[in-house]
C-alpha cells in the first residue's frame, strides 16, 4: 500500500474552490490535490461509486440455486446470489443486528447467511429467519430486520449493481448498445478466466490510464503492433473505413460498426453510461493474440474475422473489447485513497472447452502482460503526482480527449456537492 500525508486542514470548502479552479483550466491534468485528498475521496464514495452503475458479476457466476458470490467495493461488501427459488439477489453484506459480515468466503453454495458474531440467520433471500433469543425484546420482529438489498439489473448475462435505492434506469441506455453487444451472446458465454490486479494507486489514476492510448506505442509495444487505437486517427483512416464497409457481412451481424456516443456528460443520466465503436486491427491481425491468430472459437453470432475489434464502456468504470472469438471485460473499483482493485475478466464461447478449444495462457496472454506493464506505468504515475513539486501539463487533444471528457464530468460532480 502507498501511504500519503494527511491533510489535517482539508475540508469539502476546500475541495469545491479547488475542482472550480480546475474547472477554469480545462485541457490540463488535474492538480495532485485531488488524487491525495481523504475529503475528496469519501465525497468520490459517496456521490460517484455509490451512485453509479457498476459491473459485479457474470450470471454463470450463480448458475445454481445458493451460489453467491462477494463484491467488495471500498470497504463495503455485497452478497451476489442466486436463492432457493433460483431468483438472483444482491445485500449489503451487513448483518443487521450490530453490522458484522455475515460472510467471509468469496464465494460458495449456502441455503443461509448465519451471522458468525451472534447468530442471527439469514435465508439466501435476505430474510431473518432466527435471531438468537430477541423474543425477549418486546415488539421484535425477525420481518423488520432483512438483509438491505440493492438494485440490480441483469445485461446479456452481466450483473450490474447500484446503491442508490433513487438511481435512474440502466437498462435503456444499455439498448442503445444492445445490438452490437449482443453479436457476442454473452448470456450464454463462459468465464474463461478473470484475475485480479490490486493496483497501489488512486482509482483515478488506473482509470485515466485505461481512456487514453497516447502511452500505448510507448509503454504496450506488443499492443501496439496489433491495435490501430495506438494511432493518430487520420494515418489510420483508410484501415478503419475499410473494416466498417465489410464488418456486417463479414461477421453476419447487422450494424456491428455503429457508434453509440453516451458516457460521462453525455450519458442518459449519472451514472449510466453506455458507448460502443469499432476500430480496426492491423492488417492480418484477426484477435487479439501473441501473433494475431485466433484463439478460440467465435463468440455467439459472430461469423467471421472482420480484422476489428468492438469498444465497449457500461457505466463509468465497466469497459470491454470485444474480439471475434474472445471478450475481455475491464472493471475499476476503488479499494482505499491509495488503492485500485484492477479486474480482468475473459469470455469466450459457452460451448468452448479449455485443453481442446482454447488454451487459457494463450487467451489470456496479451491482457495480462498489457495489464503488468500498465501496473508498472500507473505505478510510476502515481509516484510522480503525489510529489508536492508536481504541476500538470496539458492533455492531448486527440488521444486524451477522452480523459478530458472524464475530468470535466467529475470536477462538475465534486462542484454540485456545494449546492
């Protein structure tokens, strides 16, 4: 864990003269205030993370009735489950009597939550079944005391969580992006594997690395060689218009290179972001692999090798590319002021078998050295603007444009909490 003075004297007064400052300096990286400041981070908590919509899990993650698993947010944990009747659920994993965690183990099978400091039992659908000798307690009801749900909505086999009880709808801007998205059939797809990169850093800082691809020729030389995204867009123009043009008939699927344009300040509403284009790869390049060759077999729909690849944001910090024969989900959580948990999911087609279809090294090799090297740069970037001798420089207009786009969202968010 990185470990940073504290600012004794910060205050939200503080944080709000400081994002409208910032405000009035757009096209520049944010000062070192913000990613050091324990005021900013909990109204970060508060106003973004918890009002956001967020990936938690793939629905094969709770394929049988009692399956659960943990998603751990700040220092918060949810319980994803499936319960007795096979409906799917999300609780804060609270217990309710004096708010010890009711589980422990990351995931497993349970017909009950049975709270390990005083006994209260919970079935798998939040309700108290038995607290332990509260019938001496005049009035008590076990009804009054279910574990607190949380909102949930179900995407293409996606579970995406919110805990604000009051957030807008997430499934209407997710159709925006349905058509696209679902060329892949990830309802029916298969994990092929997921990992998680505990980064010492600021969320912010893993984020702003992941939007923009200005350190990609310089810092992911192997994705470079196979991702035009590396590129200013007008050298690669030509390779991209040429992909558009035979992307449907190639892959089968009707409008695949469509736009859709809704993250950040541009999205339906807070919170619920949705986006989707199609880049080309380098000529030859058919997936994203050692050598550019397929991997596995094709996603869902997909019926051909179109030498393109489909970008996908849902929410402000769920991310997936999207290849012909494998999916690659990225999610950012904040864990602590200093810490990111980095998540890594890879998908492939539901009926592949890992040693005959696929080899999970292979499939997961270029992510997962691409994530290394970006550990190491967020890691260096982290050092430096933490430093009080910090002063930031300005963003590149084409290929930071994008983290401009999320800094300006979020100083606006910071500033409205004044209000």
């Amino acid at each position: 864990m990185k470990f940073i003075a504290t600012d004794v004297s910060d205050t939200r007064e503080k944080m709000v003269g400081m994002a409208s400052a910032q405000l009035e300096q757009q096209g520049f990286a944010i000062d070192s205030y913000f990613y050091r400041s324990h005021v900013t981070y909990e109204t970060e908590l508060e106003n973004i993370i918890f009002k956001s919509w967020l990936y938690a899990g793939h629905i094969s993650q709770i394929a049988n009735n009692g399956d659960y698993f943990l998603f751990d947010i700040g220092e918060d944990s949810l319980i994803i489950n499936r319960d007795g009747d096979g409906e799917v659920r999300v609780m804060h994993n609270i217990c309710r009597h004096r708010g010890a965690r009711v589980v422990e183990e990351t995931s497993g099978n349970r017909r009950t939550f049975v709270c390990p400091y005083h006994g209260w039992a919970y079935s798998n659908d939040g309700s108290l079944k038995r607290a332990r000798e509260m019938d001496k307690l005049e009035g008590f009801s076990c009804a009054d005391y279910d574990l607190k749900k949380v909102r949930f909505e179900v995407f293409h086999g996606m579970i995406f969580i919110n805990c604000d009880p009051r957030a807008p709808d997430f499934v209407a801007p997710l159709e925006n992006i349905t058509r696209q998205l679902g060329a892949y059939d990830l309802t029916n797809a298969k994990v092929a594997h997921s990992k998680t990169y505990r980064i010492n850093a600021n969320w912010k800082l893993c984020l702003e690395n992941y939007l923009e691809c200005y350190h990609c020729s310089s810092s992911h030389r192997q994705y470079a060689k196979l991702h035009t995204l590396q590129a200013s867009f007008d050298k690669v123009k030509p390779l991209n218009e040429a992909m558009w043009a035979r992307a449907a008939e190639i892959t089968g699927v009707p409008g695949i290179a469509e736009d859709y344009y809704g993250y950040y300040n541009d999205s339906a509403s807070f919170g619920a972001c949705s986006y989707h284009s199609r880049y080309a790869l380098y000529d030859g390049v058919k997936t994203g692999s050692a050598d550019g060759q397929p991997l596995a077999p094709l996603m869902g729909n997909m019926q051909g090798y179109d030498g393109g690849a489909g970008d996908f944001q849902m929410g402000p910090l769920t991310f997936m590319l999207n290849y012909p024969d494998h999916c690659v989900l990225y999610r950012f959580i904040p864990r602590s002021l200093t810490e990111t948990d980095m998540e890594l999911v890879w998908y492939v087609n539901g009926n592949a078998e890992e040693g005959v279809d696929y080899d999970r090294e292979k499939l997961t090799w270029l992510w997962h050295h691409t994530s290394l090297e970006d550990e190491y740069i967020i890691m260096r970037n982290s050092e430096g603007v933490n430093s009080r001798f910090y002063q930031p420089g300005p963003y590149h207009p084409e290929h930071e444009a994008t983290c401009m786009e999320f800094i300006r969202w979020y100083l606006q968010m910071l500033v409205s909490t004044a209000t």
